[in-house]
C-alpha cells in the first residue's frame, strides 16, 4: 500500500501560550503527491510542518489534541503522539527556515555535514559516501564539497540543508519557505529534487509564500488562517478561490488573472501615513565602487575588479546567483570587509580610511539573518541602540525610533523581545534598527525572505518612499518581481564580476544575459509574453495598462477576456 500521511483535528498549544496555534487541522496527503501550505506569517504554517515532524509536542513541549498518522508500505500504521521522535525522525524529515539552524556545527565540510545524519544512524561508510555524493549533485553542490558549511553564501547553505534531509530518503519531507534565500537556479535544481522524491513515491509537504514557483510541481493546496484551515483541495483550484490576497497569499499570477482577482500592487494604498518629506535627511551620499578586488583567506575570489556607481534617490539592485560575490561586494560599504585593489567611496569618504563605527554614521546595513543583527532585550531598545551610540539627543532618539517603528509595521511591538516575535516581524526590526540611524546610505540584503503578502507590499512602498526622499538604496535580491518595481539601476554579478548594468526594463527582458547568470525574469514579463501582448511589459502597471488598452480602457475580470 502507498505511503499516507493522515492529519487528524490537530490542535496544538506552545507552552505558556495563551491560544493554540493550530485548530482542528484536518487534511490527507498520499505517496507522490506535493502539499503546499500557505498562509500570512503567524497563520501556523511552521508549526503544522513541526507537528508532522514530531518536534510538537515531543520537542517543544506544549499540548497537543488529535495526531498525525504515518500508514508505511508495510501495512503497520505509526502515531505521531505515541511514536518516540527518535524512529519518528527516520521516517519524517524537516527543513528549518533557517538553513544555520540545520547545520551541526560538528563537520568541517560540506560533505561531512550532509552525511552527519547517515552516520549517527549506523549506514555503513560505502553507502554513506554514494548517497551523499547522489544528493550533492542533485542539488549542485558537488563542488562546494570540501567547503566549510559556514563559508558558504545564504542560498548554498540553504540547499546544504535540504541535502542534509534529502539524503536520509525520508517518507515524508517537510521543507518550511526551501527556496527563500536561493536564486532562481537553486531553486529549480530543489523543485527538480522534489519532483524525483514525489516521483519515487515520497510525500513533500511545503510551507511557501512563493506559489508561483512551485505551481508546476503540486498537487494540493492548503492555506491556514489564525491556525485554522481556510482553504483546502487541489491545488490548481485553492490558488483560484476569491479571497486569498486577505489572507496573506499572493497566488501565481496567471491564476490571479484568471480568477479575476488581480490588481497591481501599487493599486493598495501604503499601510503607513508616512511621505517623503518625513524620511528626507540634509545630507545626500553617492557611492562609488572602483576596481575592487577581494579574495577571501581560503582562496576564494569573490570579486574581480568591480566598478559601480549609487545615486541619491536612487535603488540599484544587485542580482546574480548565490555566491556570485553580491554580499562580499555590499559588506565593504559598511567596512566589515576591506578590499585588496581598489577603493570604495561613501560620498568623498574613502572607506578604508574608516572604522566600521564611523562608516555606520553614513550607511546603514540589513543583514540577510536577522539572527546577526539582534542582542537587545526589546525591539524599542534594539532599535534605539544605533541612533544612541551616534549620539542621538533624547528628543530625536524618541523621533527617530518611533518613526522607524512605523515605517516598519512595528509600533505595537516596542517592549516586546525581539526573539519572542515571529521571523518575518525581526526582519522588521533589523529594517527599523538601519532606518532609525538616519543614514543617507542603506542597504538591504535579501530582505523578503519568509515575507507574505502584506509584507511585501508595505517593503514596496517604503522603498519608493525612501527613493523619494533622497536616500541611496542598495537591494541585493532575488525578487526579481521586487527589483522590476522599485529599481532605477540593475547591476548583474556572476563570478565576483559585473555582468552587466542597466534598467530594469533591459536587464529584466533580456533572455540571453539572465540565462547566463542563472536568472528568471519576473512573472509579469512571462505572462505578458503568454498573452501576446503588443509590447514588452515589465511591471504590473505596465501590464494593467496593457490589459486595459487591449480591451479598450475597460479592465474585465478574468483571464479569457482579456
């Protein structure tokens, strides 16, 4: 009999939590078959995968009502509730959000940490040696094996996680948010892994805001709301229900258009009172990049003579794949790095002239792990500190946090422990320490990870604000949905070199360069070519205007009639 995964009313509680954060979930998913879970942050997408997994309650303690049923191949049929999480886990396997959590810390290489796993279960070394290097070129990362784990980019330590998983062939896989921090080539080669693990007869379950990437590969679709179960059924029907942008979900944009429920983004007004005039500062700082050169200590070059300019009022976007030298080049704004040739200049300011002390007075920095940036006990003091230690006087320390605390969603959340916030909301605050500093300079390393909806929208509109007043921005992403809105400038690395420069109109439609370095154009490109529409389209603007002058300035509801 095939493998089946039974959900049965699980209800389950953290301890000390005042409201469970699932209720009565109920859903069935069967050998080869891929669920999708969806949902606003907070809705309960990472505790259902940590109850399939056995680690609620087993590992976080708390109270759980109902089970999760495992029926193998046997026949036998194992409870979750009743089955000790030590043989539970060799059946269940789990993918955190964040790929530094997964890693052992115990394994020096990439392979080693990959077989970590295989070894604590006794697989003889022969077996553990071929199942590791299978998996290692699965997910392209054969040749980062001899690599340290920690001196590997965001993306690749990401698909070592997965491999870690992957590579003990569970019956079940559960992946929270896989592909957030992979560029678009990471994430075929993960989408392409679970399409041969459904293939072969495994269940994969996947908790995502990205359904367009992951529309090809499932089957099922189940979006939760406050823990409980709003939407559920086939796939290609739930991410077509009226209602979803409520929820949090941003459905694939051909089934939007479709079901008749898409408007562009900028069609939602900001969530926040904020203008231009509030953010504007009364110094402005262009930033040049000239020659540098960087190779780190273990030989790796990571840039090979970079050049670039960043304007006030002005985003720039720096994409390219995972490793590509985007984050390498950013740090030396900052000072964390120094380059070996060439310069870097903050305004006038050479920046290797300049502690990181100093630097931090022009530019601002968003880490791609909040868990780098946060060490305060509550988001008012953890944005507060900055602004403090430059010397803020009481009454603009007050203007400047409460300002940043609004521009980021966060004001009711000022006395709160930033780790006791979920991972979207300390995001927020690393976006709010950097705002608050009332630097001319910010940049914001991958800051959509694990973002849904509503977040989304608010980092689109505050960037344009941003823009507006004078600020120089520089986004280093994979959203290539993000960087058509809100980007003047892209700059494409690959190999710690720039590829090339252009707009986003330019960089975005042209195949030939984003195949070269491992990047997809943005959904509205795609679907404006699907419809055959008489120009290029490169936003949603763009593409609404397109719509309405196809069907003489009346927008219709629904993708037949356009």
């Amino acid at each position: 009999m095939p493998v089946r995964c039974s959900v049965e009313h699980l209800t389950y509680t953290y301890p000390a939590a005042p409201t469970p954060a699932l209720r009565e979930v109920a859903f069935d998913v069967t050998a080869g078959e891929v669920a999708l879970v969806a949902g606003a942050n907070g809705a309960g997408k990472s505790t259902l995968l940590a109850a399939l997994a056995g680690f609620a309650p087993h590992f976080f303690g708390g109270h759980l009502e109902g089970d999760v049923w495992l029926d193998a191949p046997s026949g036998e049929r194992l409870s979750m509730r009743h089955t000790p999480l030590a043989e539970w886990v060799t059946r269940v396997g789990l993918v955190f959000s964040n790929p530094f959590n997964q890693m052992s810390g115990a394994r020096l290489t990439v392979f080693e940490e990959v077989a970590f796993g295989l070894e604590n279960l006794g697989v003889p070394p022969d077996e553990i040696r071929r199942r590791v290097a299978a998996v290692l070129d699965q997910l392209g990362l054969a040749a980062l094996a001899d690599r340290s784990s920690y001196a590997l980019s965001g993306g690749q330590q990401q698909r070592v996680a997965i491999a870690s998983i992957l590579v003990l062939e569970p019956e079940l896989l559960a992946l929270d948010e896989p592909t957030a921090q992979l560029d678009p080539e990471g994430t075929r080669e993960v989408l392409a892994a679970l399409e041969a693990l459904s293939q072969a007869q495994h269940i994969v379950v996947v908790a995502t805001h990205d359904l367009e990437a992951f529309e090809p590969l499932a089957t099922h679709g189940l979006v939760l709301r406050d823990g409980r179960v709003a939407r559920r059924g086939a796939f290609a029907d739930v991410v077509r229900q009226p209602g979803l942008a409520a929820l949090g979900v941003t459905p694939p944009l051909s089934a939007a258009l479709e079901s008749g429920a898409w408007k562009p983004w900028s069609a939602t007004p900001p969530p926040f009172d904020l203008t231009p005039d509030d953010l504007a500062l009364p110094t402005f700082l262009e930033v040049r990049v000239e020659n540098v050169a960087y190779r780190y200590p273990e030989g790796v070059e990571a840039l090979r003579s970079v050049s670039l300019v960043m304007k006030p009022g002005q985003v720039v976007a720096l994409v390219g794949r995972n490793g590509a030298g985007k984050t390498t080049l950013s740090k030396m704004l900052i000072g964390l790095l120094r380059p070996e040739a060439g310069r870097v200049l903050i305004g006038e300011h050479d920046a290797r002239a300049f502690s990181v002390a100093r630097l931090a007075r022009w530019v601002g920095y968003v880490f791609q792990n909040p868990a780098d940036q946060i060490f305060k006990r509550t988001v008012w003091d953890e944005v507060a500190f900055g602004p403090r230690n430059l010397g803020f006087s009481p009454e603009r320390l007050k203007w400047a946090v409460e300002l940043a605390l609004a521009a980021c969603g966060l004001e009711g959340l000022a006395a709160a422990h930033p780790y006791e916030l979920l991972p979207n909301q300390r995001r927020w605050v690393t976006l709010a320490s950097a705002l608050a500093m009332e630097t001319p300079v910010l940049v914001l390393d991958e800051p959509t990870g694990g973002f849904d909806r509503f977040d989304h929208l608010r980092l689109r509109h505050l960037l344009r604000a941003l823009r507006a007043a004078g600020r120089t921005l520089l986004l280093i992403t994979h959203d290539m949905s993000l960087v058509a809105e809100v980007a003047d400038q892209v700059v494409v690395m690959g190999e710690g070199r720039v590829l090339a420069e252009g707009t986003p109109r330019q960089i975005l439609t042209d195949d030939e360069l984003l195949a070269k370095a491992g990047l997809e154009p943005p959904p509205v490109v795609r679907v404006g070519r699907m419809l055959k529409l008489p120009r290029e389209v490169c936003t949603e603007e763009e593409l609404a205007k397109a719509l309405r002058d196809r069907n003489g300035g009346i927008w219709r509801s629904g993708f037949l009639g356009v």
